[in-house]
C-alpha cells in the first residue's frame, strides 16, 4: 500500500472513465500518487472534470492537445507553478484518421501517416523532453502500445507503424533520460473496449480470439493494467527501463 505516496503525476488521454488512462490513473491515486489530468477538446472537458473531480475539487486540469507544443508547454508550465516537480507521466494517447484503419495498409495517405506518428508517437518525445526538468527526484513516463507494433493485425495499418515508433522512441529516451534517473517504458495491453476500439469492425471478434487463443484464456482487466501502471511507476521497477510490458494474458508469447 501507498507505493506512490508523495509522487505528483500527469495523465494524459482520459477520455471517459472505460479509458485505459483512467484506470492506471486510479490505480496511481489508490497508491497514493497527486494527479493531474489533460483533456483533448472541448469536446471531453466535461468527461475529464467530472472524473478528475473524485480525487478532490483542486485536482489541475489542462486542455491539451499533443500535436501542439504551445499546450505541451502551457501543461508543463502549470504543473511546474502548481507543485514544483513531476514523477509520473502516463502517455494514453493515439490517433490514426479511421479511413487508415480500415482497407489496405499499402494505401495510406502520406497525411494520415503524418498524423498517425505526429500524435501517437512523436507525442511522447515532445513530452518526455517537457517533463525531465520538473522530474528532479527521478521519474517514470509509461506509454501505452499494442501487439500491432511487432506483427501485422489486419486494419490496425498505420498505426501499428506509429507503435513499432513508439517503442522504438521508448528505447531512445530511456538512454537519454537514463542519467537522471528517468525511466521510460511501454505497456503492451491486449484489446480493451475503450472509446478509442468502439466502431473498430471486428472488434469483438478480436475479443474472442484473444479469449480461446490466450495462455490465461481470458481478456485483461482494466485493473490489470492499472496494478502494472503502479508497478512501473514505483521503485520495485527502478531498474526497469526503455522495455515493452505485455499485459495480455499471455497472447503475445504464442507462435499459433
Ligand atoms: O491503438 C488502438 C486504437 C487507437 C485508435 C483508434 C481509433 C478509432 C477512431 C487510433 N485512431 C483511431 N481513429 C479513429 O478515428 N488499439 C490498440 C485498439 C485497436 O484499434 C484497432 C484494432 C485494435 C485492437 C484497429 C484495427 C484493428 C485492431
């Protein structure tokens, strides 16, 4: 218990509480962690502000949109007023025009590639570099990836590439912010149904799939990836870092 007590955290991707970033986010409060949120668009504001209001009425809130380092800043600036310093960073956040998700990966529009690595990958290195001088007593940043990244899984398209770059980006910034005990990694969770997989044609029979095929013969628990989000984020991980984390009951081990 209280494996983050006295951490200040900043969670990114929040969008409705079925959201992964919500879930690691109230694992890290339960552990004893003070959050901060950003939301995208005014769109999610409410969603955002009614959630973030359960850790108490002055949790800060901070419209952010990734693609954009003036909101990046604006973010890092206020948590840097407000308390200081920084140890959590949660990076939840991807996005892919959904033509590009669908029909053939060999078609995808030099915009939507653009967008798809703008936001989901490029994003991380924008913020790691805007959270390692508030990070002073050391940090944990964890992004969030998907099986797609390392082997094909059909209408996941461009942005399994913009994951294989997120991993990729992982490793690259845990060698750079490894000298001030900043630790940068992934979690690798198995589908879960978020706002961001509803609509996803087959999702359900992705499911299913995961649901017979898996070791443990079952789906993750959105609790299962909050327990590895406190994890990562605690000293029992402190010598854990630029690694991909499978939360997936197993699938990704399995060759058939
Ligand atoms: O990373 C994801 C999904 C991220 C995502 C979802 C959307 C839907 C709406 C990114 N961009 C968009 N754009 C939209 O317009 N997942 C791991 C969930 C997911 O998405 C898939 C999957 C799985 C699993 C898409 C195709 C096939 C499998």
């Amino acid at each position: 218990m209280s494996l983050l007590a006295g951490k200040i955290g900043l969670v990114f991707g929040v969008a409705n509480k079925r959201s992964i970033a919500w879930a690691i986010a109230q694992a890290w409060s339960r552990e004893g962690a003070t959050l901060a949120f950003t939301y995208q668009g005014e769109r999610l504001k409410e969603n955002v502000e009614e959630l973030a209001a359960t850790f108490g009425p002055d949790t800060l809130i901070l419209p952010c949109d990734v693609t954009k380092d003036e909101q990046i800043a604006a973010v890092f600036e206020a948590v840097r007023a407000k308390y200081g310093r920084l140890h959590l960073v949660l990076h939840s956040v991807a996005f892919a025009p959904k033509d590009a998700l669908e029909g053939k990966f060999l078609n995808t529009s030099r915009e939507a590639f653009r967008i798809a690595h703008d936001v989901s990958a490029y994003s991380l290195v924008a913020i790691a570099r805007a959270a390692a001088p508030l990070m002073t007593e050391g940090g944990s940043i964890i992004g969030m990836s998907y099986y797609g990244a390392e082997k094909v899984v059909p209408h996941y398209n461009v942005m399994g590439v913009a994951k294989a770059s997120l991993e990729a980006c992982t490793r690259y910034l845990a060698y750079d912010l490894g000298p001030l005990k900043i630790r940068v990694n992934c979690i690798s969770a198995g589908p879960v149904n978020t706002l961001a997989a509803r609509g996803i044609s087959g999702f359900t029979a992705m499911l299913k799939q995961y649901e017979e095929r898996a070791p443990l013969r079952r789906n993750l628990l959105p609790e299962e990836l909050g327990a590895t989000g406190v994890f990562l984020a605690s000293d029992g991980a402190a010598a854990i870092t630029g690694q991909v984390i499978y939360v997936d009951c197993g699938y990704q081990i399995m060759g058939m």
